[in-house]
C-alpha cells in the first residue's frame, strides 16, 4: 500500500509499504481502512528541518483519521467489522492496558506518562490500513459528512481550551492564525453568536475564513490588528483572544479589554514580551491548553448536529499528491489538507 512518511528532517515522501498485520499488536486491536485523513499543523512541525516536534524517522504519520473497521483482533469487543469509526489517536495508560500513571490517576490524561500517539510515534492515517487498539475507537454517524468527520480530532483539542472560556453574550473575539485550528476556535465563537475577528499573513486563508463566515479578517502585514480592534470594540478591547500561532501573548495583553480572557494554544519557540502591568491592572485571565480531555465525543455531537461544518475549507486529494499538499499548508494556501488513500 502507499504510505505518507516522515523519512528524515525535512523530508515527507510517500512510498509503498506493506499492509499492517494484527499479528504485530496485542489482541484488543483492529485493523482499519482509512477512509480520509486531515494534514495537521504537528505533522507540518515533524517535517521541518530542523523538526519542530519529535517522531521517529520512517513513521507513517496521519492523526486525523476517520476509517472503518475491517477487522477484528480475539480480544477487541467495543468495535464491530464496518463499523464507522474515528481515532483519538493518543494513547494514554487505559488504551495501552498499563496501571494508571500518576496523571492518568488524577484523570490528566493529556499529561500521562505513556502518552504515545498513533501517526506520530507509530504508523498513522496517511495509508490505506492502520492498526488501532479498539478502546482508541469512537463511532460516528453514517450520515456525518466524511469531511467534517476529519475535523474531530482537531476540534477536541481546541474544545480543551474553549470549554475553559467563560462566554458571554456581548462578547467580542480575536483569534490569532487562520490555520486549522485558529478557524475551528472562530466557527465555536461563532456557534456561540459572538463577532469574531481573525488575523493572520495569508490572505488565501483569510478569505476562506470569511466564506466560513467570520466578520472581519485583518491581514496585519497590511492593516494595523489595533486599529481594527479599536474600530470594532470602540476602543474597549476584546474580550476573549486565542493564540492559535504561539508567542503572540505580547499582543493578545495589548488588545484585550479589561477581564479579557486569553486561551494560548499555539505552540513554537517564540519568546514575547509581555507587559505584565497591563495585565495585572486589567485583571486578565490566561490559560494555556494542550489536547483535550474527555472532548471527543462534544466534538462528534457538534459535527454531527451541524453546529460546525467546516468540510468547506477541506483540500481534499489522493494520498499520492500529499507532498504538494503539505507545501500548500505551509505556505498557507491552504487551510486544511485531506488525504483520501483509498482513492
Ligand atoms: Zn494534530
Ligand atoms: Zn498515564
């Protein structure tokens, strides 16, 4: 089968592979056939040289996967043979069958200390079969659109940080980057009925953002972010910011109004000053998030209800192409690359 591997810093290819065998894995995994799955910022990261995340070189990566289930080992029971399914494709201590970390004891499981994760640490969705333990595997509809079930794995993470904003109905809102992630924290403020305002270098992005529907889009290679932010809030600031790039705390304790609340979910090595005085005396509050817990079956309940239907900004293509795809996203042509390896 064709697979989409991390070869070496630097370096995604896609080459053949031999399909995955249930001998290889204890017996309460499956074997699935994969039927999209998304290209994620993380896997951009893997493949920068030098890496700006760590995988092991000759992974198949691919996290963001929606399959179905092609066979069974003589232990997995949760799943049933084409059953459709998603991956939360980290594996903490009960997926993996080990006695609970002391994290995973305290239930912060995004913290355990066996944290391992299915296209990053082994063999993941960018292939036609992947192997999964079953307790990793959630069902989905069948009626859920196949490209806004790749947005699952995505919206749980950024579900670990929005279901710590407390929202209020006259709220205003900047998110920071028009990635995949930045666009899934607009469309929840949205759903939410605020005005939203994202920001980011690429115009190709901004405007798929603004087909998402987001109210105003601020290239701040071109306009002035606290000029827009000004105009918009009468000069009172936003309330609720998300860093979806990373280092952008400086800027977001610029812009946010008093009691504003920050959710910094981006991750690079960006160092920002901060002007700590500000905060203090606009009293903001400040959270970092890293992957949600217990978010997965929200993220399927708002997918499913429509609450979000994000497929619009999908680039779907053939596994074959992803190379190109993954340029696409780094370039921020596009906001979200799917992969199709059955196609
Ligand atoms: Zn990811
Ligand atoms: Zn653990």
């Amino acid at each position: 089968m064709q697979a989409g591997v991390f070869a070496a810093p630097g370096q995604f290819i896609v080459e053949d592979r031999p399909e995955p065998s249930l001998d290889t894995v204890p017996p309460d995994w499956v074997k699935l056939e994969v039927d999209a799955c998304g290209v994620c910022g993380t896997d951009l990261q893997i493949v920068k040289d030098p890496p700006g995340h760590p995988a092991d070189p000759g992974v198949v990566l691919g996290h963001e996967l929606a399959a179905h289930v092609v066979e069974l080992g003589a232990a997995a029971t949760s799943v049933r043979e084409g059953d459709r399914v998603v991956l939360a494709p980290n594996l903490y201590c009960r997926e993996q069958n080990l006695e609970p970390c002391p994290q995973c004891l305290r239930g912060r499981t995004n913290h355990c200390a066996n944290f391992h994760t299915i296209g990053i640490h082994r063999d993941g969705g960018f292939a036609r079969y992947v192997l999964a333990p079953d307790k990793a595997l959630l069902p989905i509809a069948p009626d859920l659109p196949l490209g806004d079930a790749v947005w699952i794995e995505p919206l749980s993470c950024v579900l670990g940080g929005f279901n710590q904003f407390e929202v209020n109905d006259t709220d205003t809102a900047l998110v920071i980057g028009a990635g995949p992630i930045g666009v899934l924290h607009a469309l929840m403020l949205k759903s939410r009925g605020l005005s939203v305002i994202v920001a980011d270098l690429a115009d190709t992005r901004l405007e798929q953002v603004r087909n998402a529907g987001v109210d105003r889009t601020v290239n701040v290679q071109v306009e002035s972010l606290a000029a827009v932010v000004d105009e918009v809030t009468d000069a009172r600031g936003v309330d609720l910011i998300v860093d979806a790039v990373g280092g952008q705390l400086g800027t977001a304790v610029d812009l946010a109004a008093m009691m504003g609340q920050i959710c910094c979910f981006g991750l690079n090595s960006l160092i920002p000053t901060v002007n700590q005085s500000r905060l203090t005396e606009h009293e903001l509050r400040i959270f970092g998030t890293f992957v949600g817990v217990g978010t997965f079956l929200q993220a399927i309940q708002l997918l499913e209800d429509g609450m979000l239907q994000p497929s619009g900004l999908n680039l779907t293509m053939p596994l074959a192409d992803l190379p190109e795809g993954l340029d696409l996203c780094r370039t921020g042509a596009a906001v979200k690359v799917v992969a199709t390896p059955g196609s």
